[in-house]
C-alpha cells in the first residue's frame, strides 16, 4: 500500500509517529498475526541504513546474479551475492554457483548471519544505550530470531557471503 508522499521520511526524522504510517487494516493484520495488540506509537525509527542492489550477468554463470552492498551508520559494509533458481534446480544451482565464484576466488565465510540480522543487532543496540537495557534485551524486544544466511563479517568491518535464493 502506497503511503503519502513525504511521510517516511517526516517519521525517519521523528516529526510524526511510526503509529500514523499504518493503516486500520494493517493494524488489523498485525494484531490478527501477532495474536495481540501492538503498541505502534512505541516502536523507534532504526537507520541510517543504505542499500545498493545491482543484478549482473556473467555467461559463465547461468542464473540470473545479485549483488547487493549494506552499509551501516558505523560505516560497516555486508555485500551478499544470491542466485535464483527453481526449487528443483536448488542443489545444482548452489553447487554450480559455489564452483562459479570459486573460480572468481570468492570465498564463502563459515559465520552465517543474515543481513536484516546484522543490521538490526546494532541499531538495537544503539537504542539500548539510550535505554539502559541490556543488549540481549533488546535484541528479544525487536524479534530477531534464528534463520542464518551464509554472510559474515571479516575483521576488517567488511562482510561478504553466499546465499542461494
């Protein structure tokens, strides 16, 4: 659903409430999923975050290839590289895709985190500073649960990865 135009960014600077960007029905859809009323007017405004998405084609590779760059406010960067491919394609794709950034000598880091996941740990966190919570407080508050893709942070702030979509 389409909001006005200027909004978001009215709540991103805090002029207006996150509670006035929703709807009655999906205040309804929300209660109704989440089995209890939300408190909207309670949520904070997480970010900056910039994303850049670029969709690449290589004739060595035969799925369509994505490439989408994460920076965070600390200046932190996650890049993740993803294919598509039909469900019963899954496992040649993967095998076929993992053998095609070999090639390229793109490693697959063993930490597994997604990007939502790496992103909303520090911004959660930043607002527990404010708040006086601890991190693992804050980190239940926001819902962040399990369901890892492969990216991880090297030690020089930069992340990369594989995910197979």
């Amino acid at each position: 659903m389409p909001v006005a135009k200027g909004l978001i960014k009215r709540v991103a600077q805090g002029e207006i409430s996150i509670a006035k960007i929703f709807t009655e029905a999906q205040e309804t859809f929300l209660q109704t999923t989440a089995g209890r009323t939300i408190d909207l007017a309670s949520l904070a405004v997480l970010g900056p975050l910039m994303a850049q998405r670029w969709q690449v084609v290589d004739p060595a590779c035969p799925w369509p290839i994505t490439v989408e760059l994460w920076r965070r406010q600390d200046g932190r960067r996650l890049v993740e590289v993803s294919i598509k491919a039909l469900a019963v394609q899954a496992a040649v794709a993967i095998g076929g895709f993992m053998a095609f950034l070999a090639e390229l000598g793109v490693e697959r880091d063993n930490e597994q985190q997604t990007k939502t996941r790496w992103a909303l740990e520090y911004y959660a966190a930043k607002l527990v500073v404010g708040s006086g919570r601890t991190s693992s407080s804050s980190t239940r508050a926001a819902g962040m649960r399990g369901g890892a893709a492969p990216c991880a942070e090297a030690p020089s702030g930069r992340r990369t990865g594989v995910r197979a979509a």
